[in-house]
C-alpha cells in the first residue's frame, strides 16, 4: 500500500498468516485500439490512449478454495485499483485478461465493473504433460475498468480504513476455517 504524504509507512499495518490469496498489478504495453461507438467492442473513450501506452494489468488473481466467496478476491482487486492510482502517473483505468472457459471468473470481474474489450482467440495457455511445459492455443478475454468514477485519490486514512478491514475479516477467516483442535 502507498504510504501517506509525507512519505511515512508507520501507519501500515502487515498481517501475519496463512496465504488465503494474491493477485498482481503491473504495468506492460498494452495496445487497444479504440472502436466505433456503439459497437460490442467499444472499449476506449478516451481519445487520447495511443495504441500501445503502458497500462496497469491485473494478473494471477487465485484464492484459495476453501475460502473463496468470503470477499478475498474483491479485496484485493480493490486494493489493486487503489494501488494503480499512486503511480508516478496515475492510471484511468485497468486491464486483465481471463480465459473464456472460465465463466465463474468473467462473471467475477462483471460485477466489479470489469467490460469485455475483445477476444483474443491467438492466445496461448501453459499446460504440463508429464515433465514437459507445453503451449496450447486458448481464446482471452480481454476485460477492462474505467477507472475515472474515482475523482479523488483515496486518502492514506481511507486506505487504513480498507487494511483494517480486510485484516479483520483475515482474522475471522482464519478463525473459522484453519481452526486448531
């Protein structure tokens, strides 16, 4: 998490635990072009994106099974969206990508407010047979979230607020699903 103004980290509290879940932003070239308006592709409002600008991509998103749908994967895409903000150049929007045999997670990413961009049927996935790593061709779904609904940067009080949250329902979880007898 960003530290606050005054370049501080005092205020930041680290959970220690179990790993229930993890995700990553990073920033890559990413190119999109924009659309005609009101097609099912219309994916970039903001005419002044060149094609391949930097772009923050949320990847590797996994919770584990035993407590998904607990408000993990939320939390940290939040803190993902939160995060991109802080930048050296703060970011107005998010990409991921996710694979179309995978319509829990498409519907995951829908209701954070995630839209398709396009689909990438070129795409490549890693399999493993035995001890090889192998290539197959998979179509993605590449999604992406506006991120200029948030006209104000959250303040290092807001960001607290989210850490204490999310380290509160930590402790719960843990509680009740890694219970010692």
């Amino acid at each position: 998490l960003p530290s606050g103004n005054d370049g501080n980290n005092d205020d930041i509290e680290y959970i220690r635990g179990e790993i229930l879940g993890f995700v990553e932003v990073t920033e890559k070239q990413y190119g999109l072009v924009a659309r005609q308006s009101g097609t099912e592709n219309d994916n970039i409002e903001d005419e002044s994106s060149s094609p391949s600008q930097m772009r923050p991509v949320l990847t590797n998103l996994s919770v584990r099974k035993e407590v998904r749908n607990s408000g993990i994967g939320g939390k940290l895409m939040e803190a993902c969206e939160d995060a991109v903000l802080y930048w050296d150049t703060p970011q107005k929007e998010i990409i991921l990508e996710v694979e179309d045999d995978n319509p829990s997670a498409i519907e995951f990413y829908e209701k954070r407010g995630y839209e398709v961009s396009f689909r990438n049927p070129a795409s490549r996935r890693f399999t493993v047979d035995g001890f090889f790593l192998n290539k197959e061709r998979c179509t993605k779904i590449v999604m992406r979230k506006s991120l200029n609904g948030n006209n104000s940067l959250p303040t290092a009080g807001d960001l607290k607020e989210k850490v204490g949250n999310f380290g509160s329902m930590f402790q719960r979880l843990t509680e009740n699903v890694f219970q010692t007898t």
